[in-house]
C-alpha cells in the first residue's frame, strides 16, 4: 500500500503522485501552496499581499 503524505489539513497525497512529478514532499508542498495562492488571488479571494504571505515569496512575485 503506498504511502501518504500529510501537512497541517493541507491534503492527502499518494507516493503516485510525488513520483510522476519527481517531487520531494516538500517540493510538492512549496509548488501546491503557491498555485493555490495564484489562483485564490486570479479568483479575487486573496489580496496580493495574503497570496504572497501563502505561498512564502516576496509580494512583487504575486503581481
């Protein structure tokens, strides 16, 4: 049975999934918060400032 990786509510995530994209779990972590990030602030939930502050990157990275 494979695996699972879990952070703080974040999601469940199956080793399948870490190897078909070559991702450390962290690197998946990194890469999931920060497209989460775009998207909430494409949506118009998230101020660039709260998008930046998700995804741990400088406000200018956001814009």
């Amino acid at each position: 049975m494979p695996s699972r990786v879990k952070k703080r509510g974040s999601g469940d995530y199956g080793d399948e999934v870490l190897l078909a994209l070559g991702y450390t779990p962290k690197q998946f972590s990194e890469e999931a918060k920060l497209l989460i990030a775009i998207k909430l602030y494409e949506l118009g939930r998230l101020s660039s400032g709260g998008a930046a502050k998700l995804a741990d990157i400088p406000r200018e990275g956001v814009k």
